[in-house]
C-alpha cells in the first residue's frame, strides 16, 4: 500500500466521517402528540403528507391507505381502499419469498407494506418488504406496481443487503417531480438506493446503491441495552437531502443525495424514553418520518404494544425544526 493510496484513504475517511460522532447531536423540541384512532392493531408504519393531509400506511393492511383527519388534538384515520393486484417478481429468493408468505399468512399483511411517501401531484407510493416492490396509488384511488430495475435486488444483495428474512426495505421517499425514487434497506446490513425515473420505468443510473454498511451501535444509556445492529426505519425527502430515521440511537439524520453519507443529526431521545412513553421493549418503534420546514413528524408502530401510560393506539409525535433550520451546517 503506497503512501499516497494512505493519504487519499485518510482524506476520504475525514470527508465521510459522520458529523456526530464528534458533535453529540441536538435534541429536539416535542411540540405536540397525537394519539391516532381507526388503524388495527397499532401498526403505523409509513405516513407522508400527500396534497391537503397526511396520509398513513399499515404493515397489516394490504389494500389500505389511511387519511389522518388532524382537526382533534387526537387524530382519525380513515381507510381507503384499493384493489392489488399481484406483486412482481424481483429477484428475491424463493426461501425468502416462502417466509414473507408463510408469515403475512399467520399475522395478516402479505404485503408488508413498510414505508410512505408522496409526489407533487399527490400519488401515493408504498414499499413492501415481503416483495422489495413498490407499489403507486394515484388520487382517485388506482394502484400499480412501479416497473423498478431488474438489477435493483442483485445490486443491492451484492453489497449485503436484502440478505435476511424482515431485514428488507424500510422507508421511500420520492421527489415531488417523481425522478427520482429512494430506498432504505433496513440492517445487517443498511443503505440506502435510488433510481431514477425514465417514462413509465425506473433505471439504476450509475448503479442503485448510494450507501452500504454494517456494524453495531448502542442505544441511549437509560435504555440499559446491548449493541445492535446498525438500522434504518423511515426516509423522507425535503430540501434537496435525505432524512433518515434511526432508531437504536434514536435519531433523525441528514444525509447527501449522491452518496448517502450522513452531514448531521439530531436526537429524539428525550421524547421517545420520557418514563410515561416508554414500552417494554429493547427496540426503538419509530417507524415513520415526514419532514418539512417547521417540523419532523415520527409515526410509532406500537405492535399492539401498551406503553407505561397505558397508551395502546399509534402515535405522532410533532418535533420542532432545529434553530437555522434542517440545512443549518451547525
């Protein structure tokens, strides 16, 4: 290894190296929560604002959407329904495909429809994790599967994701022109890929993959819990940058478009493990994330979980934007 190979490798380390681990990340200011009736069983799992009001999608629901009527202090969903047709082959292997069936079989949701995310014009866009597929759902209620690349899975499985059983895709986010299309591949290991559009098809330009990474990381020390894997469980859009969701440290974090590499985070710790909030589990429940110029809005997938307060439905929590804003360098 030659003395110049040392010294570029150390500059791209320097230029990678995540914000937070010599800055400690900002807590953010809870501004409001909100219990949310009318959705089975708690399983909030993807939530974008889609035209005039958020919109959430659920891991046990295969053919609905949810419109939050946000009007109460606690919010309603109200379910609309689409006909699904059958999912495409995507180059999944069988064991995987026979487990994802055999388990949407025994708990409901086939689909395992685990992120939400919306354009412009208000098109609806869900990922499943038991397909790797992505599903749009147009305003007046029409569903299609998105003709995403044939390499997406093989790209994705030769940098070691998409690997395990339920360790598939976990959050989307598209652009509000619908060019371009994002994926976040949830552990063992996480990243992030994207796609860009062309007509009616998507394509891997310049390959799909933007981030790859393993390893662990430890949960907030009032947790009391081992290391765990390194985990990605929400992605939004806004501002040019990607936002991702990062639930074992329990965090909100800012990444760059063409290489996924994180710029900065900020912590909700102090909201998600206030004594009354907590549920008996090791792992962090956010699930969704929606951010826009005031906010970051984290949707928690309870999983018929009762928290300490005795809390059984999913919640939103109302975050305040960061002082300068999420584009803010410090």
């Amino acid at each position: 290894m030659t003395a110049g190979w040392l010294a570029r490798l150390a500059l791209l380390t320097a230029l990678t190296a995540p914000v937070w681990a010599a800055e400690p990340p900002v807590e953010l200011e809870l501004v409001s929560e909100h219990p949310v009736d009318g959705m089975d069983a708690g399983h909030l799992s993807g939530m974008a604002w889609c035209g005039d009001a958020f919109w959430a999608v659920s891991d046990r629901d295969d053919t609905g959407l949810y419109r939050l009527d946000a009007s109460e202090p606690v919010w309603r969903a109200e379910a609309e329904r689409f006909e699904l047709l059958p999912p495409p082959e995507t180059g999944l292997s069988w064991g995987t495909r026979m487990r994802s069936l055999a388990t949407g079989l025994a708990r409901g949701g086939k689909m395992d429809f685990e992120g939400l995310s919306c354009d412009g014009l208000g098109n609806r866009y869900l990922v499943s994790e038991a397909y790797a597929a992505v599903l749009r759902v147009n305003p007046a209620g029409t569903a299609e599967w998105l003709n995403l690349p044939d390499s997406l899975v093989r790209q994705a499985r030769a940098s070691g994701m998409l690997l395990r059983f339920n360790a598939m895709f976990e959050g989307i986010a598209v652009d509000p022109e619908a060019n371009r299309l994002w994926l976040a591949a949830e552990h063992s290991r996480r990243g992030l890929l994207v796609m860009h559009r062309n007509q009616s098809s998507w394509q891997c330009t310049g390959g799909c993959v933007l981030l790859a990474e393993g390893g662990h990381e430890a949960p907030p020390a009032i947790m009391d819990e081992g290391e765990q894997p390194l985990r990605f469980s929400g992605l939004a859009f806004h501002g040019g940058k990607l936002f991702t969701l990062e639930p074992v440290p329990h965090q909100i974090c800012r990444r760059r478009l063409d290489t996924g590499a994180v710029e900065r985070c900020w912590s909700y710790a102090d909201t998600a493990l206030a004594e009354d909030r907590r549920y008996d589990t090791p792992f962090g429940n956010a699930e969704a994330l929606w951010i826009d110029e005031q906010s970051a809005w984290i949707g928690i997938d309870n999983n018929q979980a009762t928290r300490a307060d005795g809390e059984k439905r999913p919640v939103v929590w109302r975050l305040a934007a960061p002082k300068g804003g999420w584009g803010a360098k410090r």
